[in-house]
C-alpha cells in the first residue's frame, strides 16, 4: 500500500493478543507415521516466518511453494531497469511500529525514510500553497468521518461516507481506496480501514524490499515449482498434492491469499468448515499495478522520492513517485477498476498509459527521453489473483475468522488475517509467527 494512511481508531493489541491465544492450546504429537509436523504452503514472508519459527522451535517443516522463487508479493527486480525496482511490496509502513523493521535492522539491512514529499498538479499547472493545505486536510477529515461512521462498530462502504465536491477532493480521496487498497471507495469496507495502523513514517529499502524478504528467508528450505492442489484431512495425516507427490504433514499452514483459495486452487478435503467458507467468502481481491519507467536524465526537476498525485488535462488521474533513489525511474501506480482494465489491455498499454498522464504534465520532451518500462500485472498471476485481501463491506471480521484454527491442525497465515496491519508485510510476519507457535503445541 502507498504512504498516506492515517491511524483511525486502530485496535492492534486486540487482534495480536486474539492470535497469541493460539499458543495456549494443548501439545499433542502429530501422528508418527506423517512425512513431517508441519507443512507450510507458501514461501511469501508469512510461509519463511513460520518455516523459521517452526525450525526453531524443534518441529520438521516442508515449505512447498507454486513459484519458482521465494518472497511471494514482495519481490525485486535488479535487471530489468539496471536498477532495483520492488515490483511488489516497497515501503515499511508505519515503521517506527512496523514489527518487521527491527527484523530487517538486525539482519544489517540498509533503511531510508521516505521524506514524503508531494507535488500535486491538476490539469497541467502545480497547486498553489493553500491547495496543498486542502489536499492534507481533506485527507484528515476523509480518516475523521470514517472514524465517526465505524463508532460502535458500524459499518458501511466509504464511498457512502465520503462526498467528493471537485477534483482536488477527489484526487485525495483516492488514496484511501484505489490507490492503497486497490478497490474502489464502494468497494471499501469503512470498518476494515478504520481498524488499520498508519503512523505516517514510512521507511524504504534503496537495494530492494523484495530481495531483503528473500534475504530474510535465504536459510529455509523451500520446495519451489511445487503448488499444492489439494488438501486431504480424511487421514490420520493431512495429505497434500504437489505435481512431485503426495507429502503427508501432521499440521499445515497455508499462507495463500485467500484470493487464490476462492480461485479453487487448492481443494479442500472435505470442504472447510462453514465458518470458514463464509470468511473466505467476506474476501475480494484489491489491485494495485506499478508501471515503472526509466528515462535518460532527471525529467522532473523533482527531489528523490517526491510523491506525484496529479489530474492531467484530460483528466487522467495520476499518482506515483518520481526519480526513485535519485535515479531517473518513476513509479505510477494504476488502482482499482483501472488496474483491471489496463491489465485486460496489456503490459505495453498500462506503460503507454502511464507515459501519455506524464507527458501531459511534464511535456513532450519526456517522451523522447524514456528509455523503457516495466508493468506488473498482480491480477492475471494465478499465484496472487490480485495485490491485496480486501475485505467487503460488512465483512470485516472475516479476517479474524479465518485465522481460527481448523481441527487444530490446519491454520491460516498470511497478510489477510491482520486487521490492523492488513494487506501489509508486518500482517504476514505476525501471523506466520502465530500460527507456527499455535501448529507446534496443538
Ligand atoms: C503491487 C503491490 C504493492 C505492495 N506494497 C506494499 C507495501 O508498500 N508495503 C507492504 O507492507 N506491503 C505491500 N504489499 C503487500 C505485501 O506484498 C504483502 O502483504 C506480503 O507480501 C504478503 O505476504 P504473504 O506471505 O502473506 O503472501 P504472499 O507473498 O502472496 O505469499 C504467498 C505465497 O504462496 C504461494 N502460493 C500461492 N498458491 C500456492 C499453492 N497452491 N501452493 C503453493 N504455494 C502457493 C505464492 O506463490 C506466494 O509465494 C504490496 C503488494 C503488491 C502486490
């Protein structure tokens, strides 16, 4: 998600606390005759963090991933761009709380702040000083009635708690729902954005996001090229399908998006137990693409990292950031039904998109200055089916429902099942760490 979040009510110790019960479950030991204790599906931060804390706690692990790579959503290109580029997860949001910071700090991993400097431009000309005032303000009093209309609970789509009157407002307003969540306002549970951390310090990782993840999980043992189909609970063993076989595991964490598990990728031996399919069912999928762009020089005249929300001439909304680390490669970000729509269309026309919006803020001179781009395309992934676990309004509480154990022997991990860090890197380390604690004693 992009900077920009506000904390409105949050609650996180709840939630934490919610998964830390897990831990108090009785120990029994798998049955004998199983390959292993525990099985994790996904090598994404929530599968490595598990697979670490499993190691660590005495218990066998396999970690069978679909991929053939680690890291899942958060991952970094070095070549395509001769610079890195973090084609998935790129900041530490809320980093001075962020509990996976103080991980990647320990391992020595190099930590910029992002100075979150904005350059807002409505239809080719830069905003005079009280606009960006308004800008801010209307982002505060956006968080502000959000916060009012959850009070008790309640919930209902922002878009029907937000009115936008002119462009400004609605260019700020988008940062709450396409721009972060990758849904539409009506699409966007009030409930589940008021339960969210947002600090506004924001960290960055100048080598890479993704290639820190994959750092982070570099001593696990992962069986990449190995998606599992199945899950067989009829045994005494769980039984899982790969391509290369059947492993049996006395316990399995999946850490698939719940996008994909809607998807029917994996079957369920017997099904899931009801409380579970309506969990799965309060899910959709937000998408966020990036569209990276690499010119010649500096185009902008911008500072390193200046955050661009613009509305061009013809009225193309535009938000990205512009020379990423000093170099000249800016990042525009296509959200919600647009992302769909350019993904429909293709990689080329999502860059085609993003060149036009900045050659109608910048000039023409760009044009001739771009050397080449890189368009992600999170949807059409079948190992991702989107950027983020969003959840339907109303349906908030889907995300503590699915990490209720099933069994006591298959668990749910993953950046879904976080409220307060939903959709988010610390969502998938804590709840990788959680769920391993709560597969070793149950
Ligand atoms: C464009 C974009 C921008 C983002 N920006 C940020 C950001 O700035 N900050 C932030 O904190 N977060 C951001 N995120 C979200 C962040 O990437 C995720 O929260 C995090 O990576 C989730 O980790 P995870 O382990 O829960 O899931 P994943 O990383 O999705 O890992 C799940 C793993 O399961 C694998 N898998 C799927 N199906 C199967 C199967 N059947 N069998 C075996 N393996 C399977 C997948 O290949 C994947 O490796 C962003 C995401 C995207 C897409």
């Amino acid at each position: 998600m992009s900077p920009g979040r506000k904390r409105v009510g949050a609650d996180r110790r709840r939630l934490l606390g919610g998964l830390a019960g897990f831990a108090a479950t009785a120990y029994v030991r798998p049955a004998a005759a199983a390959d292993y204790d525990v099985a994790v599906i996904g090598a994404g931060l929530a599968g490595l963090t598990a697979a670490r804390r499993l190691r660590e706690l005495g218990r066998s692990v396999v970690v069978l991933e679909a991929r053939d790579r680690i890291g899942g959503r958060a991952v970094t290109d070095r070549a395509a761009l001769n610079t890195p580029i973090d084609l998935g997860a790129g900041w530490l949001h809320s980093a001075d709380e962020n509990p996976f910071v103080p991980v990647l700090q320990a391992m020595g991993t190099t930590l910029v702040e992002d100075p979150l400097e904005t350059y807002i431009s409505i239809e080719g000309r830069e905003v005079d000083t009280a606009d960006y005032r308004r800008f801010d303000q209307i982002v505060e009093d956006a968080y502000a009635a959000i916060g009012d209309a959850t009070e008790g609970g309640a919930d209902q789509p922002v878009g029907r708690v937000l009115k936008s009157s002119d462009r400004l407002t609605a260019l700020a307003q988008r940062l709450l729902g396409p721009v972060s969540a990758g849904v539409e306002l009506g699409a966007l549970s009030a409930a589940d954005l008021s339960a969210q951390i947002a600090t506004g310090v924001e960290f960055l990782v100048p080598d890479g996001l993704g290639r820190a993840v994959a750092s982070f999980g570099s001593g696990v043992t992962v069986r990449l090229s190995s998606p599992v189909s199945r899950i067989d609970r009829r045994g005494r063993t769980l039984a899982l399908t790969t391509p290369n076989g059947v492993i049996s595991a006395g316990r399995a964490i999946v850490t698939v998006p719940p996008a994909v598990l809607n998807a029917g990728r994996i079957v369920f031996d017997p099904p899931l137990p009801p409380a579970h399919q309506a969990a799965l069912g309060g899910f959709g999928a937000g998408l966020v693409d990036k569209i990276f762009l690499r010119f010649e020089r500096d185009m902008f005249g911008l500072a390193p990292l200046t955050a661009l929300r613009a509305v061009t001439r013809t009225g193309q909304m535009l938000d990205g950031v512009v020379n990423l680390f000093a170099e000249p490669v800016a990042v525009m970000f296509a959200g919600g039904d647009l992302a769909w729509d350019l993904e429909r269309q293709g990689r080329e026309a999502a860059i085609a998109w993003a060149l036009d919006g900045l050659v109608d803020l910048f000039g023409g001179e760009l044009r001739r200055a771009y050397q080449r781009g890189v368009a992600t395309a999170w949807g059409a992934d079948p190992w991702a089916s989107g950027a983020y676990p969003i959840v339907r309004p109303g349906r908030a509480p889907a995300r503590e429902a699915l990490a209720q154990p099933v069994d006591d022997r298959l668990f749910f991990a993953g950046d879904a099942v976080v409220p307060g860090w939903a959709g988010q890197l610390p969502a998938a380390y804590l709840s990788g760490m959680a769920q391993a604690e709560a597969a070793a004693r149950a």
